[in-house]
C-alpha cells in the first residue's frame, strides 16, 4: 500500500513499510525512510506507484482552472476530494483528487486552509483584493526587470536617478528602485556604484559627495524655521573700549573681538569679547532645541551651513559700527613683564570699531611693522594702522603665552606646515555647483594677527574654565593627558589639563554662534558672573547634569562628522584644482612608507617608489588618473629632489590623523536580500593636512 502525505508544506509519497493508529513508517522512492504521523496521511492508494501519481497529479494541476473552481467550491468548508468530484466528475480519479489538492495548496488566495486537506474558499471581496494584488506585484517586478534591463544597458531609469542618493548610502531594501539596481547588479556582475556611473546616473561627483553628506545629516533640508531672535532683556553697561575683531572676509558669524587699554601706563588691560546669545537664548527654548540639533556651523569650499539662522546670527554678531553685548574677560599686565596682575569678566555691549579682515592685511602686518614703529603704513588699510600700537602690544603678548605654554608642553608647537584658503568664485547662495574654478592659496601657520588670535582664545578658554571649576559649575572641558603618540584630546565635564595646548583647562567658550558647547558654557559662565559662588544653583546645567553628558556625545559624533565633509569637501576641491591647472607631477615629503604630503597643496597620497626612502625625504610625483568619486589619487616616485645626507632623519608628528582617499562605501548590497534597511557608512576617504 501507497500513502500521500504532507510534510512541511510539501507533498510526498511512499510505500508503506508498517502502520499503527498514530502513525506509518513510510519508504520513500530514494530509500529514506520516514514516520509520518496519520493525521497527515491525505491519501491511500495500491495502484500507480507513488512516483507516477505525483507526476499525473501536477500535470493535471497546471490544468485547473482557479476561477471555475472557485466557482464550483461549496460555501461551506470542503475536502480537496469534494472539489475534485466537483471540477471534474463524481468519479474523479485518483490522479485528479491529488491534483485538486496541489492547486488547492498553491492557491491561498482563492482558498484558505482549514486543516489537513480541508479548504474555505475566499469571499468575493477578500478574492479581488487579493488578485489585484497580485497584478499589482506583478507590474512591480515587470517593472523592475525592466529598469534592472536599462540599468544593464547603459541607461538610468529616471525614477533610479531621483533616488539614486537615497539608494547608494540609505536605501529601503524593500524599495523597487532598490531591487532594480541589484538584479542589474548581480546581472551585470558589476558593483553598484560602478553600474550607476555607466548608465549616467551619476551627473555631478561634487553633488554626489554633497548629496550624500544631506542625506545623511541634513534629511530634511539646511533651511530653518521662522523663528525671530529673542532681544536681550537685561540692561548692560555700556564699555569704555574700541574694540576690534580679526576674522576672514567670508566670516559672519563674528564671535570674538579684542581690545587694549591703558598703553604707555605702565598697566595694559586686554579684553577678549565674546558675542553673547546665551543672554538672550534660553537653554530649552526653540532656538536653543535648533542649536542643539545641529550644534555646529558646517564649513566647506563656498559654502557653509550655519548652527543659527542668519538673521538670529546678525542679531548677537559682533558687527563694525555697533555697540554690541559681549560676555567680556578683561586681564590687566604689567606692561613691562607682562605678569598678570587681575583678571574679571563682565556682562557688557561692547563698541566695535573695525571688523579687520585676514585676507586684506596678512601681507601687510607683517612682524617687522609690528616691532618696529618707524616703519611706514606703506599699503597698510587705514583701519588696521589705527590699531597699530594694540595690534603690537598684543603680538608681543601672543608670542609671550606661546612661550609659557611651551615650557608646559615640554616642546614647541609646530608651524611647519602651512594651512590653506579655498575660494570658489561664482558660488551661489546654495553652495557650488562643482565645476567653478577653485582657487588655494597659502595662510601660514603662526602669521602674526592668527598668532594673535589663537592666543587670545586661549587665553579666554583655559581662564574661564579654570573659573568654573574654582565657583563649582560644569562646563565642557577639551583635556589631554599627554603629548604621547595615542593620547587623544578627550571631552568631559570636569577640569584637566590639555597637554597639547598647554594649558591647565580648556573650555570651548569663544565661538557661541558656531559651535553649542560654546553656547553651553557661555550660560555657565554668564551664571557666575551673576551669582559668583552661589552660580551652581542657578546655572542651566548642575554638577553631574546627565544632559551635560548628553550634549558632549552628540556633539563630538556631529563635530566629527561635519570635520569629515569639510576634509573630504577640501579634497575634492584639490583634486578638481590639478585638474583645471593640468598638474600631472608635484613636489612631495615622504611622511610614512607609501604616503607623501604634497608640498604646496593640501594633499596627502599614496605613492609608489617610497619603500627604501626616509621619512622627509623629499621627491618629485608623477600623477595616476583623477577619480572624484572615490576621491583617490596616486602618484609615483620619478625623482629625489635632495640628496640621502640632507635629508632630515625624522620630520615631527603633530599627532593630527591622516588617511588617504578610499572606496566610497555603498549600502547597496548585492549579496543580502533582507527587508533591514541597511545605513550608510561613511566614505573612507579624507585628507586635509
């Protein structure tokens, strides 16, 4: 005797070896032997042998009609028996009793299971909405198989093109635009951004890296809602000072300004001026909820994407012409020793009188005319040379903290290498569109009004963190333990020294229209200069704030990633300089086996013909082929340029972390076809020295 059961969905048939009440050992046709419960045994039969049923029955299956036995099924529920004595006759055969069945199984849409071998048929309603679906799903993977087919022909489908970004780094898996690009994919036996490149879906590589980056951090666009700038409630004395601030041309958000009095005294105040949001922004409010959102103004060649919007930023920036509130630090030297004598922070508006601009008078405010007042203000803007005996007193000052830190340090800070400008002429109000000319040109490291600066800030940063320590209030600290290799500058709540600058604390506090952990600490310190030792019960964030702790980490992952679109942007634009001035060989440094840094462009490579060179050599590169999709290009030693005695041993690590341009990682995959959507992962790809 012959037995047809089921087993996990599938139909099987055997001979019978032995049978009980429950169950059956059964034999099947390859010789596995198998127990088969009774309640899944649907037919029993002597005549044909298993294999030939099962071979008549899906025959004859294909041959059903769905439709016709639907209508032929009884409302009530049914045996595939009955149906088969319905559909073909009352002495169906046992052929089509297994057929019926087959089709019954593979029909749940006409048919619903009830049990072994027992059916309901579907209602009317439920039997078109599920046939239209079925059309439906149909059209869509027609619809696929032929973008997948244009994909592989060399063309993109336009609806692939508006999602293109969306499918490259956060595609929906379950998405047909998705499906199409990996069958084509897998079809082709081509990677996925490959594909795209050649079926031109790719128009623009400055926009695929920009599209990407808002994919990723700006989803819902970099436009702000209506949100007005809250005016300054509080009365502020106005201070008797002509201050003045030192920025780029293309700066607006102006946070700092600097001021000096009492020259010729015998006692010289200076003041650093900070802008003050954090006296009409309030921590919770809706601008404050913005901020915190974005928590830093993102920079690129051309363009930016500003933490506040414009109007909020022109509101509290430090503009020419203005009297403007400013949270002050105010420290008085001996203008001889220049040993600090006292130090105070006020809550004030503060004149300024001249935005100077860096661009317009690095080459004119050079050391000499600093040093020397007999020189002549030959090209010098009248609106510097006013300011010539402070600009001079205060690069006599900057140099003197540079010193002291150094002693901290333990070794001097490095300006060997030079930090670079790029501009990007015709760039519109949305950024570029990546075919402008790019120009990059040179800013040393350490020029006098950037020395300045820097030290000014410093000093503003370490003196008031220190300052909330000494009155018991939080702020978010940047420290290092060390200048050894693999010390990392760490954020935290709580004051320590930062190594690499030299300073006992380091609190982020001069660029609150730019940066949140600087808006954050200007509430703190604006609390104490109101409260003084009573400010800890009375500042936004309390000792041990777990939102303290909050706005640290998001800070640091944004903070992080912006730098990388910055870097990567910096790259772009370098590579597209080569391009347009037609550079196919650079002078270079070898810094590590098998990378060199570009002497005159910011550009790290890897490079071939390094292996027995020391680090420092110098050398002449020959240039691979351009890729501004990935970013990469690589170069090959044709020359030294010094000779194996003058080169230096070593040239010194400024511990900053660099890494070359690789693949751009892609979220299509092509081997995975789970309905998780799958997140992009950053490009591995960005250098900027």
């Amino acid at each position: 005797m012959f037995v047809l059961f089921e087993e996990a969905g599938k139909f099987l048939a055997g001979r019978v070896l032995s049978e009980t009440d429950s169950s059956a050992q059964v034999e099947l046709e390859s010789g596995k032997r198998v127990k088969v419960k009774a309640a899944n045994v649907l037919l029993k039969f002597d005549q044909p042998q298993p294999p030939e049923l099962l071979r008549e029955a899906q025959a004859l299956a294909a041959t059903i009609e769905l439709d016709l036995a639907w209508e032929f099924a009884p409302d009530e529920e049914f045996g595939f028996a009955d149906l088969a004595r319905e559909y073909f006759s009352a002495q169906a055969t046992l052929g089509q009793q297994a057929a019926a069945l087959l089709r019954l199984f593979e029909a749940p849409h006409y048919f619903r299971r009830a049990g072994k071998g027992r059916f309901r048929k579907a209602s009317a309603e439920v039997l078109q909405l599920a046939l239209a679906g079925i059309e439906k799903k149909k059209q869509l993977q027609a619809q696929i198989a032929g973008w997948a087919a244009e994909l592989a022909g060399g063309s993109c489908p336009p609806a692939i093109r508006e999602q293109l970004y969306k499918i490259l780094f956060k595609p929906d898996k379950n998405a047909p635009e998705y499906k199409a690009v990996v069958e084509a994919s897998r079809s082709t036996h081509t990677a996925p951004l490959e594909l795209l490149q050649k079926a031109g879906a790719i128009t623009s590589s400055y926009q695929f890296h920009w599209k990407r980056f808002l994919l990723e951090y700006f989803p819902k666009g970099t436009g702000f809602p209506p949100l007005p700038a809250p005016p300054i409630k509080e009365e502020l004395p106005l201070a008797a000072v002509q201050a003045f601030s030192i920025d780029d041309s293309s700066t607006t958000e102006i946070d700092d300004a600097l001021s000096v009095q009492g020259l010729g005294t015998g006692t010289v105040t200076v003041g650093v001026h900070i802008a003050a949001p954090g006296l009409a922004i309030q921590a919770g409010a809706p601008l404050d909820q913005l901020a915190r959102q974005r928590l830093s103004t993102v920079y690129m060649p051309g363009h930016k994407i500003t933490m506040l919007p414009d109007d909020v930023v022109q509101a509290y920036t430090l503009l020419e012409g203005r009297d403007c509130p400013a949270v002050s630090l105010y420290v008085q030297y001996d203008e001889a020793s220049l040993v600090v004598k006292a130090s105070e922070t006020r809550l004030e508006r503060v004149p300024i009188a001249a935005n100077l601009r860096h661009d317009q008078l690095d080459a004119h405010l050079t050391e000499a005319w600093l040093e020397d007042a007999s020189l002549p203000d030959d090209g010098v803007p009248p609106a510097a040379a006013s300011f010539r005996a402070e600009l001079s007193f205060l690069f006599r000052l900057a140099r003197d903290l540079k010193a002291q830190r150094e002693v901290i340090r333990g070794k001097p800070e490095n300006f060997n290498r030079p930090d670079y400008n790029f501009r990007v002429p015709g760039a519109g109000e949305h950024g570029p569109e990546g075919d402008e000319t790019v120009e990059i040109t040179v800013r040393r490291r350490g020029a006098p009004l950037d020395l300045i600066v820097s030290e000014a800030m410093i000093l503003a940063n370490s003196t008031w963190g220190l300052w909330l320590a000494e009155n018991g209030v939080p702020g978010i600290y940047r420290s290092q333990a060390s200048l050894a290799p693999g010390v990392k500058v760490r954020m935290g709540t709580k004051v320590a020294p930062h190594a690499g600058i030299g300073v006992k604390a380091y609190a982020w506090s001069t660029s609150p229209l730019r940066r949140y952990t600087d808006l954050v600490n200007q509430w703190q310190i604006i609390a104490v200069a109101r409260h003084g030792r009573t400010a800890a019960l009375a500042a936004p964030f309390k000792p041990k704030d777990a939102e303290l702790f909050s706005v640290i980490s998001a800070f640091d992952a944004a903070y992080s990633a912006y730098n990388a679109n910055q870097a990567g942007m910096e790259r772009y634009w370098t590579l597209k300089y080569l391009q347009q001035q037609g550079v196919r060989e650079l002078d270079a440094t070898v810094f590590k086996e098998g990378l060199a840094r570009a002497d005159t462009l910011p550009l790290v490579l890897p490079v071939l013909g390094t292996s027995d060179l020391p680090r420092g050599a110098r050398v002449r590169l020959k240039l691979g082929e351009i890729d501004l999709i990935t970013l990469d290009v690589s170069g090959s030693v044709i020359q030294r340029l010094d000779t194996e005695s003058s080169a230096p041993a070593s040239v010194e690590d400024d511990s900053e972390e660099e890494t070359v341009a690789g693949p751009i990682a892609i979220a299509v995959d092509v081997t995975d076809t789970s309905d998780a959507e799958a997140n992009a992962a950053p490009a591995g790809a960005v250098v900027t020295p």
